[in-house]
C-alpha cells in the first residue's frame, strides 16, 4: 500500500507552493525538485580524478584559461584574481547564490586548477590557482 501525498505542500527550504506530485519527500521533510537537487549534489574540490579528468577535457577541447566557463564561473575567476583572495561565504553573497552552490562552483574552477584554496589567519580564502 503507497501513502498518498497532500494536494498541495510547502518546500521546507525555499517556501514555494507545489502540487504534491511535484514534491520529493526525504528524512521526512518536503522539498521542491530544486531544493532536492541542490541539497544532496556537492562537489569535491579535493579530487584528483576530476582534476584529471577535467585537465584531459580541456586539452583536447582547445580549452585555455577561463574558455569553457559559464558566465557565472568567469564572474567569480575574475572577481577572486582581481581581489587576491575571496572567503566562501563572501562569494555566496556577492553572486547571491546558496553557499552550497559557490562550493560548487568552486569545485568546479578547482578541477580546471584556475582556483584553490589558501589558509590565511582570518580564514580560508578561495585564490588562484598560480598564487
């Protein structure tokens, strides 16, 4: 027997109204397809298979530098060269996005070693990658 779910619910992390149908159900709370996606999706900076495999990509596209890059990823490569260095929670509210989504984005200028990491006293701070 399937539990039928509510006509219409409410997305526990960005409040939007959704038919029942359209909703994911996970650890008893309700999320919109979004929300879902965004919560369980986390790339990892520190892996060398992706950088690997990211560094092969780019090579054999012809891909140099920041070619390739959505827009977003260009803002925020540019942003970070132009200042020295960006906290992760600063970046998040810069481009106005989840600090899981600037995680992965992030990630993702990790793998293309166009950015990185860097422990400095006040924190860590996204660099690049040449720093």
């Amino acid at each position: 027997m399937t539990e039928e779910k509510a006509d219409h619910v409410t997305c526990e992390v960005c409040g939007c109204e959704l038919a029942g149908e359209d909703s994911i159900e996970d650890e008893g709370k309700v999320f919109c397809e979004d929300c879902y996606i965004e919560g369980h999706h986390k790339i990892q900076a520190c892996n060398p298979w992706a950088v690997r495999s990211k560094k092969i990509f780019r090579e054999e596209a012809g891909l140099e530098g920041t070619d390739g890059l959505t827009d977003l990823q260009k803002a925020i490569y540019e942003l970070i060269v132009s200042t020295g260095g960006v906290k992760r929670e600063d970046l998040a509210k810069k481009f106005e996005i989840s600090p899981r989504e600037a995680e992965n984005q992030f990630a993702l200028l990790r793998h293309c070693e166009l950015l990185k990491g860097q422990k400095r006293p006040d924190g860590v701070y996204l660099v690049p990658f040449d720093s």
